[in-house]
C-alpha cells in the first residue's frame, strides 16, 4: 500500500512537470530567447524569477528548459529499452547458438567503453543537439540492461505453459511478443523509469560543461549560462542557479518515487 501512495504521489508530480513543459509555449509570459527587461533583474515586477544578464525571463526560460531535459530523458530511455529489448530477448530466446553469441560479443563490447568519456567525447565531436544527445546516451546505455533481460527471457523459456505452445506449433516471434515480452514488462518498465531519470541528469551535465546545443533552452544550459557569466559571485544565483538545479531535483525525486513502486516488480523480474 505504502508503495503504491509513494508511486502515486511520484507519477503526479511527474505529471505536472510534464504538462508544464507541454504547454510551456501557453504559459510562459515571455520569448525565451527575447530580451524582456533589464539585465540582472530581481525577482518581481513582472518577472516571476527575474531576468538573467541579457535581460532574458528566467521563469519562461524554466518552462521552456523542462521540454528539451525531458526530451533527451525520454527519448534515451526509449532508444536504449528498444536496443536492450531486442538484443535481450533474441539472446535469451536462442541461447547457446551463434546468434546469442554474436549477440554477447556486441554487449561486452558496449560494455567495455567507458560511458561518461565516450559520452563527452562524441557529443564534443559530434555537436550533437537535443535528439542527437538522446541518440549519444540511448546507444550507450544499453547493455546492462540486454544482459538482465537476457537472463530473464531464459528463465522464462523454461516455463511450462510456453513449451505446450511450442509444441502445438507457435512460431518464436508469436511467442516472443505476445508472451515473453508481456512477462518483461513489470522490469522493462523498472528500467525505464530509472533510464529517464539518467538521462536527464546526463543531458544536465553536459549543458553544464558547455556540450550541448546552446541555441536550444534545457535546465543544465541555464546552470551552465549562470556559471560562466558569474552569478555565483553577483548574487544572482539565488535566482537564476538554484530553480532549475530545484526543478532537475523535483523531476528525479519523482522518478525515484515511481520506481520505488516498481522496485517489487524490476526486483522480481531481475532475480
């Protein structure tokens, strides 16, 4: 029960964030990217959070922040379940033959790269954006998770009731998406949710170290912005620094709480 008012209280917090980034074009006041006021301006007066030292509106840059960090979240998250799924799954279905071994070999070779260094170094050669993050994390991220999966798809080719399917003449892929897969969902789902949390916290630090798009608004670019232009010594930290590192605070403490409510399930799938 605990569980369930925890994962609650998460998903409505989550959903919030998201439908603020959704309408973030309805709700800000102002462009963005326009100069709306004078530079360093405090909070009030119009400005909600102030200005930042162009004079931008750091409230409607918040709002709009939210889509671009949600984006790469969400976005890696899909491209590396997608990745893990079909390489777990074919692994597992035909372990022991040489797709599985092929399959192994390309998993332990992700999985010897060094994430965060091959992370900074393609999106720094790359230039990569908003999508192209996304892409950068998704295809690195991979790995651990086709390897759990793996070992749970073969665990569940052992079941019962899915060998008197085989033997009445179902197909591999018939029983891989309509059986095998539905028993993985509880754990893809566990993974998904803690995949988005580091991805946003990835796309954050990489905007922070200057790697991202810096034409395109995300939480981490506004941290980013705020430590080169020398907020934490004018004292415009207090409000330029510290709502979005808050909203990156608020947006994983409610992807922590939605899967504290799957931990059961991920915990049960994973064993």
């Amino acid at each position: 029960m605990r569980n369930k008012l925890v994962g609650g209280i998460g998903a409505g917090l989550l959903l919030l964030i998201v439908l603020t980034a959704v309408f973030a074009p309805v709700l800000a006041p102002f462009d963005p990217s326009a100069v709306s006021a004078a530079p360093l301006l405090q909070p009030g007066g119009g400005h909600l959070l102030g200005t930042n030292d162009i004079g931008q509106d750091i409230f409607s840059e918040l709002l709009h922040g939210a889509r671009s960090s949600l984006l790469v979240g969400g976005l890696s998250a899909a491209i590396s379940l997608t990745l893990a799924l079909v390489v777990g799954m074919l692994s597992g279905w035909f372990a022991g033959t040489w797709l599985d071994r092929l399959l192994m070999k390309l998993t332990a070779f992700f999985l010897t790269l060094p994430f965060i260094p091959a992370v900074i170094v393609l999106a720094a050669f790359s230039g990569a954006g908003t999508a192209g993050m996304a892409v950068i994390l998704g295809v690195l991220s991979w790995p651990e998770t086709a390897r759990v999966l793996r070992a749970q798809t073969i665990q569940i080719r052992a079941r019962d009731y899915l060998q008197s399917i085989r033997a009445m003449g179902a197909g591999d892929w018939y029983i891989l998406t309509r059986h095998v897969l539905r028993e993985l969902l509880p754990l893809v789902l566990y993974r998904a949710v803690l995949r988005v949390k580091s991805g946003i916290l990835m796309e954050s630090s990489m905007s922070f170290l200057g790697l991202g798009n810096p034409l395109v608004k995300s939480w981490g670019s506004m941290i980013f912005y705020a430590q080169s232009r020398n907020a934490l010594i004018t004292g415009a930290w207090v409000w330029w620094v510290i709502p979005p590192g808050l909203c990156i605070c608020l947006v994983c403490l409610a992807l922590m709480m939605i899967s504290y409510s799957l931990e059961g399930g991920g915990e049960e799938g994973s064993a």
